[in-house]
C-alpha cells in the first residue's frame, strides 16, 4: 500500500515537472485581460505600454456599463518578432448588453507584449483569422 502511494506521488511529480509552465508574457496577457473583465482600470494598465494606454482605455470603455465574464482563458507564447514576444488566447469574454449576450472571441487575436526592465507589457495586438 505505502509503496502505491509513493509511485503515485512520483508519476504526479514528474507529470507537473513535464508540463509546461505559462510564460511571463502571456501571464501579462492573462491579467490584462482579466482586469479588462473585472472592470480595474488601475490594474489593467498597470499591464499595457505607455504607447498603448489610450487603445487600451478605448477598450475598457467599450466594456464599462456591461457586466462581463471570462470563459476558458488560457494564454501561450507563440514566437518573437524583434524585441515584441506574440501571445495567443483561447477563451472569450461574455458580454451581457441588457439581454442581450455577445461573445467575443480570443484566439482572434495575437498579443505583442515586451519585456520592459523585467516587466511584461501588453503593446497591441493584431487580428488574425
């Protein structure tokens, strides 16, 4: 019995230790999205680059006098162009517009992100389809 135990524990240690760890952009990713949903205005741009506040503030706007709710949220790297690390999420944002509910789709967008004296910032994004 004791020895059923200990191989059980070892097969979880070496599954977690194979799994792969989310990477710190697209964790920015995550929480910039997340205090977009929770409505944080302070939160959320603590997530993006100063050049993409403005964009950022047009977005959370938009979502102001909605109730909204993250579904399936799940971020990874996907490559690097330059200094700018590209993040893809799959998941949506539920939108509740009086009764009227909209989804809006995550994995239509990949997210630029910089890694900016060891911060994680969310610069933009671009559609793709």
């Amino acid at each position: 019995m004791n020895r059923s135990i200990l191989i059980i524990g070892l097969i979880s240690i070496l599954l977690t230790a194979c799994g792969g760890s989310t990477s710190p952009a697209a964790t920015a990713v995550e929480g910039y999205l997340q205090a977009l949903s929770a409505r944080d205005e302070a939160l959320m741009l603590s997530y993006v680059c100063p050049d993409y506040e403005t964009e950022a503030l047009l977005e959370f706007d938009s979502f102001a006098l909605v109730q909204t709710t993250l579904e399936g949220l799940a971020c990874e790297e996907v490559g690097v162009i330059g200094e700018e690390t590209l993040v893809v999420c799959a998941g949506s944002i539920e939108a509740t517009y009086g009764s009227e509910l909209r989804s809006f789709d995550l994995s239509e967008r990949e997210y630029r992100v910089v890694n900016d004296g060891g911060n994680w910032l969310v610069c933009g994004y671009n559609y793709i389809k």
